[in-house]
C-alpha cells in the first residue's frame, strides 16, 4: 500500500509482542547452558558448542528482528 502522507509513515507497524516470550527462552537457555558446566549435565559435552550458537543467534536474533530493545530507545 503506498502511502502519500509521509507524517503517517510507521503508523500500521504492530508493536513487538514476543519480548517477554523471547526473555523467558533465552533464560531458560542460559540455564541448560549453566548446567552444562556443572556435574550433572543435562546434554553430553559435544552438544555444549550447538547449546552456546542457540543462545547467541536468540539474543541477536531478538535485538535483529527488534522483539528486543537496545536500553535508552
């Protein structure tokens, strides 16, 4: 849809919802993650390495796709 008022540019974006879904998996991932470096670990030591590349792309996934906010914006 083309808008021809610029003032009115932005108005139809729907604000982030997923940002307290997205906080509670990525604490929940930091979790799993603490675990695994403790001495019952919930997956073998080969599977440390895909648990951190999870938890790395949900955060900057969440600040890329702005479900999360930069602190000050």
């Amino acid at each position: 849809m083309i808008n021809a008022d610029p003032s009115r540019h932005g108005e139809y974006r729907r604000p982030p919802k997923n940002s307290r879904f997205l906080i509670v998996i990525i604490v929940g991932m930091a979790t799993v993650l603490a675990l695994q470096y403790t001495s019952h670990p919930l997956f073998g030591p080969d599977k440390t390495a895909t648990l951190w590349g999870m938890f790395v792309g949900l955060f900057i996934g969440g600040f890329l796709f702005g479900w999360l906010r930069f602190p000050g914006r």
